[in-house]
DNA sequence: GAGCTGGAAGAACTG
DNA sequence: TACAGTTCTTCCAGC
C-alpha cells in the first residue's frame, strides 16, 4: 500500500493555555496501490494548505520526514537545494512509511500499489483491503448504547449522524488527497462484505454485567489473530453502522448546482443516496430500535447545534432546514471505487458565533482523561493537558468560504496511522459543549464534523469530541478485523480538513494529535517517554540522555535494542540510568556505546524504559553515528531547561510511545538518509511539478508522535523493505511513486500515517514553525538537524503559539502572509530557532511565489490528555 | 436528576 | 488443567 505523504505542521495548545511548539509530522497516506480503483489526485493550489499541530507536550521537535527523493527536490536533510526546509513548500507527498519490518513487509506484500494519472490531473485512491479490515456491517462505534452513542436514536438524529459508510473520499481511510473536482473513479466496493448479517454483540442487547458481551474465550485461527465467530449470536450487534442513516435523493442537478464549498455531508449524502439503489443495505445488522430511529429521522438531516445555543443565538444554530438546504448531493457510483471529494458539502451557518471563548473549559483533573464504554455514561470531552480542551486552527486558509474539520479516532501503534478498530469518537453534547459538530459514519468509523468559520480564524476548540470504547470482544469478532484490541490502548485524534481550490480541485489535510493512553492501567503504570533530548550520538556512547515522560520509577531501567528487519534482536543492553536523577517524569540515562563502533553509517536502533515485566513504555528511536561525524546541536528547549536538568539541554524531540518506523523509500540502503549530515532522510520527492507549483500543498504533521522521520524516511532504520508506505510525488502530470506493499487492512487509503514526529522547538520570538525538516529522520531531531540554511525565525509557518496569540495570527495571516505568523506567536517556553525557508527553495517547486503568499496550514493547539478507562 | 469522575470489583484472558 | 498475573468491563459512589 502506498501512503499519501502529507507534512504539515501539527501546533497544538489549548484552549486556556498556549503552547508552542511545533513539531513536524508527515502524514502518510496509504494509497492502494493494488487497487485500480485507487486514483491519484492532486490539485494544484493556490495557497499550500499545512496542517499545523503543535502539542504542549513537545516543545520543539523536528523531525523530516519525506520523502523519496527525487534528486534534485530535496537536499539531505529535507532541505530543498537552496537550504529551505523541504515541507515548506506546498505539495503532498505520498509516502512509504513504516516502523516495524516485520509488519511491515508482510503487510505489503499483499497490494499492488497503483496510481491513474487522470486527465485533471486525478488522482485516484484505492481503499485495498478496506474491508478487510472492518467490516462495515460490524458493530460500529455507532452501536453504542449510550445516549450519546452514534447510533443511540438520539444521538443519531439529534446530531445528525450519517452513515457515509461508503464514501470513499470522506472515509477516514482515505487518506487525505488532493482530488480534482469533480473527478470520479471507480472503486471497489468496499464494503464487499455487505451489510449483511454478520452476527455482532450489541452492547445493548448483550446481557448486562461484565463480559456481557463475551460469548467466550477468544479464538484464534491459525495464524493467532481473533477469528471472528459466524455464529449467531442472541445478541446480535447493532451494526451501527450508518446505512440507516437518513437517506436523501441526490441528484446530479442538485450536485451541481452546489457550490463550490465542499462539506463531508454529500458524501454522506450520496452514500445515503446509493442505498436506495441497494448498493448499501446496511438493514441487516443494525438493531431493530436504531434502524427505526434512523428510519423514523430519515428526511432530516440536520446539523445540531450544541447547547450554548442560547449564546450561539440564531445564527449560530444549524437548522435542519438550513443544514438541509445547503447539502448538495452527488450521485455516484462509490462503490466504483473513486473517491471524490464531495463539492457540496453542506455549509455551516457562517455567520455562526463561536461560542468556544465564552466557555469555561473543563478544567483538567490530572494528567488522565477517561474515555467510556457504551455501558457507561460520556465521560466528557477530551481534555488537554494543560486544561481546556484542544483547539484547531487553520492557517493560511484566505477564503471566505467555512470548512469542515473532520475528527476521527486513529491508531497509535506501530503502524500506519488508521482508523482505530476499538476506539470511536464520541460526540459530546451540553452545557459546556461550545462547538457545533455532527456526526457522521465514514467506513465504519465515526467522525465528527466540525465548522471551521472564517469569522473565527478557522479554530475550532474540539470541547465537543469525547472517546467510546468498544469493546474488544465486538470488535474482533467482526469480519475481517485482524486487529487484537486487548492492550491496544493508544490512539490518537486525526483531524482532516478538505478544501475547495478555485480550480476546482480539492486539497484534503490532516494532522493528528499525540499518542493518547486510553487503558487506565497503563496510564498509571507503563512508563511513557514523551521526549528525549538526543535522537542520535556517536556509537561511542557515554553521553547522558535525558528522558522526560511518564510513571518514571527508581527501578526503572532502559534498555538499547536494536532488532533485525526479521525481528529477532541483534543486540540488546540495558543503560546505565541515573538513579539520582529519576523522577515521575525525568531520568537521565547515559547512552551506551554501540555494539559496533567502526559503524559508518547511522545505525538505527529502539531504546524503552522498563519499570518491570511488561510495563515497558513503547520502543523509542536513537540513531548511533559513525564516532567521527560531528553532532550538530540544536537550541536547548526551555522545556527542558525547567526540568532542572543542566548540562542536558533538550532539544528533544517529543517521542511518543510510537517508535515506529517511517521508510519513505521502500527500498534502498537504510542508512542513506543518515548519511553525509545525518540528515535524517534522504530527498524523496522524486518529482516536483515545476509546472504546477501550486498544486502541491505541503502538510505538515508536527504531532507529537513519536516517530522519527528517519526512521520512517529511511529504510535502513526502520524500514523494512517490504512493508514500507510508498512515497509518491504527485505532480498534475506525472505522479511519481514508490510502492510499499500494502498492509491488509492498514493498506487501506483510510491508513494515515503521522510520522511526524515533534521535531522541533520554536524558540520564543521566532515563529514556532519550522517548517521542514521534511526529510529529518529519527535522529533528525533538533539535534541532529540543526538549523536549516534558511536560518530560523523567518519560517512562514508559525508552528506554537498562545491561544491568546492564535487568533492574531491567523487573522494576520489571512491578511497578509498567511504562512507566516506572528513572531511573537511563538511561546516563550520555546527555545529551538525555526529557520526560514529561502523562497529560491520554494521557487525551485513552484513556477511562481505565489504559493509561498497563500500557504495554509492548521494548527492543532492543544495536547490532549491522554485518557483511561 | 443527569452528567461527569475516580475508583475499584470481578470477569476475561494470557502465559 | 490449574493458577497467578494482567487486562478489560462494568458498576458504584461522590460531586
């Protein structure tokens, strides 16, 4: 499978706080390759979108990650050849990405990865294996009992919950893409498996009390994944899915006749639409009580508004009518397999007040949320942790035009970044609920939409998104559904926005949040390395490491692994750590030497923090160095200046628990990207259109992920040949692509894959973005990728900045350079220098600099906390 | 009374 | 197969 290589910046502060800091994350889209289906699209645009996500947790990471490089685009290091970081300039880039070898190249083996080059430059995405993964006639999040749950009756009419199970271009397994308007390709059915009755336990029905739900033990076939039982079982789930979903004539007059904005709901629309054509008959399945609600509610399709309505006042409610009246349909073939993106998506009253200010933001209780199951009642919405509740913002978006923000629960293991299996985003509703949203069903997966209004510098503070857990038992009996839910706790929030080009094309960004611990247990008990503050050393070693994370203990040990692409260890030795220094949240280790130290390329290996049997925090990335290459240092992190921990500055790049692998080159000498300046990954743009330097908008995902670019980028460390995502360099005329094999399920066009990792720490003063170390790898971190040529504070995009800042900066940038922000944006915590991009470098992709002026961006500004159960 | 939380009991599962 | 430890779900109580 092949992944859409998105980069953007990911800035992330919360509501009630500001933080600053952007890290860079690539998204990875997975194309299917193997699939026909799957068309390639690319738009040129006249602003380069980024979604920018800065988490508080990070303070300044960067990491590269990109791309195949296509001699000539990219510099080592991500920088283009005029020294600009690579993901400054606008564009997508798909690429192959992957962490765990093992996995990885099994699950490619099985897709064919093919890219249509379209006349519009369309390109087509397959969704391969996407029902392999779920079966959409599973019990969805949907089935949730309780009274917020999608497909409970109220919430299903009252927030507008809609099925769009088959629509591809809204499907979270889609990856983000540039489509061109109008563009229609055929796609499988995904949902090959039909609605049909595939037996599910319905919380509701199933018998109450613990394990209800569990018919049994859990079997396995014979290669150990779950097997699901066909069996029928009294209890049958109701298949949340949205078929039921209210449905709607659509029409090509009327798809037309909608404007040019684009909203999720027509895709919904239109897969509403094909299930009069019995293409979608998701009948069977769903209990009898949420079918007939969804039934009952069928003509109405309407946006709730969440309480605070009286502040909201008028214009700030979504009326049905008004909701209804503005929904566009196009009706086609989705099971053809082309994903569009839908031209009509209904519009958000623009007019609306954004309520979120005058909300006091539940404040946050610990470093814990709690995520609910549908047994239980809502346990809020998710918190940030500083408090508040996270806020997303678009940058660089000059329209006038709303947008929908579109949230979903995604994975945070080891693989590509997708829709989690077990996790469901829940819409919350009440009194402190200030943003609108509505639920819809994409592919078996709930999202929630969310308006991002011009009047409100397109932010969005996501008060309103809660996490349901379904329970394991559900959901691995589901057909198809390989993957196991038992201690598959973490995920993350993936945000994606789509938006509308005055050529017609759409351009689709997504950015995703930081790894959050949803197993209560393991919140307490597993330790948790959110940053490091070396990514890479000399193999000779000796050098003190300072950890900073989570449920650090006395006894807590780390231990250096390096494993063979088949996964057995190559070697394995535990560090030296500080005693002295530990604490919950720090501990200093000295970094071992290397097994080998006449290396002479970076050598990529994991290291974790142990506190005991399995309680080990996820596998982190360190780069060992040829002992004769100078390490670059980067600015100390304030961050961890206040850690009180002198003499370790950390510029640390945030690791979150995602040790994983980020190969953009599928094949090729693994160390290559760290080789010469470490740079963490080596130019995977294999071809820029220098045609249309517009049409590749660059995402930027400064999440706090953990992973590192390198790894990703560069197949020697992490990558495992096979597995990789493939890294296609779109261009409206000639769409270059490596091909990874795709995953089963994973390969999925819904697997996003963030590998972006926090790279970096803005220094206060210049402007918290940095943009590109595109192509840094793992150990690009900071430190090992210092400054870009393009020196620091000039950076357009702007990667942390207060919440109080936020605003400003949007609206400067509306007004002006939207890529560029404030410089007093920045958080002062910060201390990493972002380095400008040499507009040469932009020019270099682009036939005119006009892109530059038009940059967009989003801007997750809130970390979240992460949750328990 | 409803909703949100934190805590924990007990079932389910793993090794 | 039994057992102990781990993880998952559900339930309860306090605000």
């Amino acid at each position: 499978m092949s992944c859409l290589h998105l980069k953007y910046i990911f800035s992330i502060f919360s509501s009630s706080d500001a933080y600053s800091y952007t890290p860079n994350v690539s998204l990875s889209l997975p194309l299917g390759m193997g699939n026909p289906c799957l068309a390639t699209q690319y738009h040129t645009l006249q602003s380069s979108p980024v979604i920018s996500v800065s988490s508080c947790h990070q303070a300044g990471y960067s990491l590269q990650n990109d791309s195949h490089a296509a001699p000539g685009y990219y510099l080592p290091q991500g920088l283009r050849p005029n020294g600009a970081p690579a993901l400054e300039s606008p564009r997508i880039e798909i690429t192959a990405y992957s962490q765990f070898p093992e996995e990885e190249v099994e699950e490619s083996s099985n897709v064919d990865h093919i890219i249509k080059r379209g006349v519009n430059s369309i390109v087509t995405l397959t969704l391969p294996n996407a029902d392999g993964y779920r079966d959409p006639t599973c019990l969805s999040p949907a089935s949730s009992i309780s009274s917020r749950s999608c497909n409970s009756e109220a919430s299903s009419y009252e927030s507008g919950f809609y099925n769009y199970d088959n629509s591809p271009q809204n499907s979270p397994w889609q990856s983000p893409c540039v489509s061109p308007k109008g563009s229609s390709s055929l796609l499988s059915c995904p949902h090959a498996g039909g609605p049909a009755a595939s037996p599910r336990h319905s919380p509701s029905t199933s018998p109450g009390g613990g394990g209800g739900s569990s018919t049994g033990k859990r079997k396995y076939s014979f290669n150990g994944v779950p097997y699901r039982q066909t069996s029928c079982s009294p209890n049958q789930s109701p298949a949340p899915s949205p078929q039921g979903s209210p449905r709607v004539s659509v029409t090509d007059d009327n798809w037309l006749a909608s404007t040019n904005q684009y909203t999720n709901s027509a895709i919904v629309a239109a897969i509403n639409a094909l299930t009069t054509d019995g293409v979608v008959d998701m009948g069977e399945g769903i209990p009898v009580k949420a079918r007939k609600t969804m039934l009952d509610h069928t003509p109405t399709m309407s946006l709730k508004v969440e309480p605070g309505g009286e502040e909201l006042g008028p214009e700030g409610e979504l009326c049905h009518e008004d909701y209804a009246s503005r929904l566009a349909f196009k009706k086609e073939n989705y099971c053809g397999g082309f994903l569009d993106v839908p031209q009509h998506p209904y519009s958000w009253s623009k007019p609306k007040p954004y309520l979120s200010s005058r909300l006091a933001a539940p404040s946050c209780s610990g470093p814990y949320s709690r995520a609910h199951y549908e047994t239980e009642g809502s346990r809020g919405a998710v918190k940030a942790l500083s408090g508040g509740h996270p806020v997303v913002q678009l940058y660089g978006y000059m329209e006038s035009e709303p947008l929908t923000l579109q949230l979903f629960i995604g994975t945070a293991d080891d693989r590509l970044l997708r829709p989690h299996a077990f996790y469901q985003v829940h819409r919350i509703t009440g009194k402190t609920v200030s943003t609108a949203s509505h639920e819809v069903m994409q592919s078996n997966t709930k999202v929630l939409e969310i308006p991002l209004l011009p009047e409100n510098n397109m932010r969005a503070i996501i008060d309103c998104a809660g996490i349901l857990k379904l329970r394991n038992s559900d959901i691995e009996l589901r057909k198809g559904e390989t993957d196991i839910g038992r201690k598959n706790t973490r995920v993350r929030m993936v945000f994606r926005v789509h938006i509308n080009q005055s050529n017609g094309r759409t351009v689709s960004l997504q950015a995703a949040s930081n790894p959050i611990e949803c197993s209560q247990r393991s919140a307490q008990e597993l330790p948790l390395v959110e940053k490091q503050s070396l990514d890479s050393y000399p193999a000779t070693g000796g050098k003190k490491m300072l950890l900073s994370g989570l449920n650090f203990l006395p006894d807590s040990k780390v231990v250096f692994v390096e494993k063979a692409q088949d996964g057995h260890h190559l070697w394995e030795t535990e560090a030296k750590v500080d005693k002295d220094s530990i604490k919950s949240n720090t501990l200093v280790v000295e970094i071992p030497p290397y097994r080998n130290q006449r290396i002479s390329n970076p050598m990529q290996v994991n290291f974790y923090v142990c506190n005991g049997k399995r309680k080990r925090s996820q596998y982190q990335r360190f780069t060992y160095l040829p002992p004769n290459v100078p390490i670059i240092k980067t600015e100390p992190n304030d961050e961890y200046d206040s850690l009180g921990t002198p003499g370790l500055p950390m510029h640390s790049k945030p690791y979150y628990s995602q040790p994983r692998l980020t190969p953009i080159m599928p094949v090729g000498d693994p160390d290559a990207c760290l080789v010469g300046s470490y740079t963490p990954c080596p130019p995977r743009h294999a071809s820029m259109p220098a045609s249309s330097p517009s049409s590749s908008p660059t995402l930027h995902d400064l999440s706090p992920v953990t992973y590192s670019k390198c790894l990703s980028s560069s197949p020697t460390h992490a990558a495992p040949p096979g597995p990789m995502v493939p890294t296609i360099q779109e261009t409206p005329g000639r769409p270059n692509l490596t091909h990874p094999a795709s995953p089963d399920h994973s390969s999925s066009l819904g697997m996003l894959h963030s590998q972006g990792s926090p790279s970096h720490l803005n220094s206060p003063g210049t402007h918290g973005y940095h943009p590109i170390y595109a192509n840094s790898s793992p150990s690009s971190s900071p430190v090992s990728h210092p400054s870009t040529p393009g020196g620091t504070a000039e950076s357009p995009f702007v990667q942390a900045y207060s919440p109080g800042q936020a605003q400003a900066s949007s609206a400067q940038a509306r007004d002006s350079s939207p890529s560029l922000l404030p410089e007093d944006a920045s958080p002062p915590s910060l201390a990493i220098t972002v380095k400008q991009e040499p507009q040469e470098l932009d020019q270099m992709y682009l036939d005119d600099g006009e892109l530059r002026e038009r940059r967009m961006c989003i801007i997750i500004i809130s970390q979240i906390c992460c949750f328990t159960l």
